[in-house]
C-alpha cells in the first residue's frame, strides 16, 4: 500500500512539473541581446489634448498627398550583449530627420541600451538625443524611454508620445514596428 501511495506521489509531482500552467516568463533582456530588427512599420498619430479627430500618418504606405517611405526599413538595430546599440544603414536607408544615405553599409555604435526591470521601457543613451532623453536613429527623441509594447522572436514594438504644437495643445503618438533578422 505505501508502495502505492508513493508512485501516486511521485508521478502527481511528476506530472505537475510538466504542466502547461507553469512556463517561466519571457525575459525581454535576453529576447533583445545580441538580436537585429528592421523596420517594417512606421506610423504616427497626432490629436488634440482636448476634443476629438485624429490623423494616423503611415510611413511605409501613402498618405493624403506625401509618397511612401520606405528608406526607412533599410535600417538594422542590433542590441549588442555588452549594452551597445548598433545601427546599420544599407543604401538607400534614410531615418527620421535625417537624409537619405546612398552609399549605405554604415555601421555605428549609435549608444547604449537598456530596458526597466519591468521590461516595459527601453531606454537608449546617445549623444544625438538631450540629457535624459531616448533617441533612436528611425524614431523621435522620447523624454525618458520608449514604452516597449511588444518583445518577442516574432517583433520588437516601441510607441513614445509627445505634447506638440505652438501652444502645446496636440499629442504625437509614435509606434514603430521591427522584425527580427
């Protein structure tokens, strides 16, 4: 009988180790270390702080009378393991506020990066953005970090937001989308 009560002890604590319910989570650190991403999507929305209506301006497919941009999906991002950010624009490439780059195959170390310990902000330290600011080459500078919305080794989603206009009275949402390499 004690022989019994064993086998059922063991293979309930077996069986329960092997259960679905129990997958360690995601540690979007290491989904980011040492990995690439290209562009794939760019949009940015603007509203007003108070009232309603919203334009949604998708750069990699035409809007109102402005042509598609896809330059900027010739950009890489490399999340190098030792906190490094490195950016690679093939030819063609371009990035927002900064021109078109015809010769291509530049590689840089753009700065250092480093996500909060709830992986939910990604902060990246360049001499390109001001103190205390985010920037990386194919998005605006964010105070702070850009909100990570997504990390996985299907997509790397960041959004940022920011107050605009004269009296700053609208709001920019950035969202851009990466694919792994």
């Amino acid at each position: 009988m004690k022989s019994i009560l064993k086998l059922l002890l063991v293979t309930t604590l077996g069986l329960s180790a092997c259960s679905k319910d129990h997958t360690p989570p995601k540690d979007s650190k290491i989904a980011l270390q040492g990995t690439s991403w290209r562009m794939t999507a760019y949009s940015v929305e603007t509203k007003p702080l108070t009232g309603t209506g919203s334009r949604i301006y998708d750069f990699f497919r035409s809007y109102s009378q402005y042509a598609p941009v896809p330059c900027l999906g010739l950009n890489t991002l490399t999340f190098a393991s030792s906190g490094e950010l490195l950016w690679t624009q093939e030819a063609g490439g371009c990035t927002v506020g900064i021109s078109q780059n015809p010769q291509g195959g530049a590689i840089s170390t753009w700065g250092k990066w480093r996500l909060n310990d709830a992986k939910t902000q990604l902060t990246v330290d360049t001499e390109f953005a001001a103190p205390g600011s985010s920037m990386l080459p194919v998005m605006y500078a964010a105070s702070g970090a850009y909100e990570v919305i997504q990390v996985d080794k299907s997509a790397l989603i960041l959004s940022s937001k920011h107050i605009i206009g004269r009296q700053k009275d609208s709001l920019l949402i950035e969202r851009t989308v990466f694919a792994p390499l």
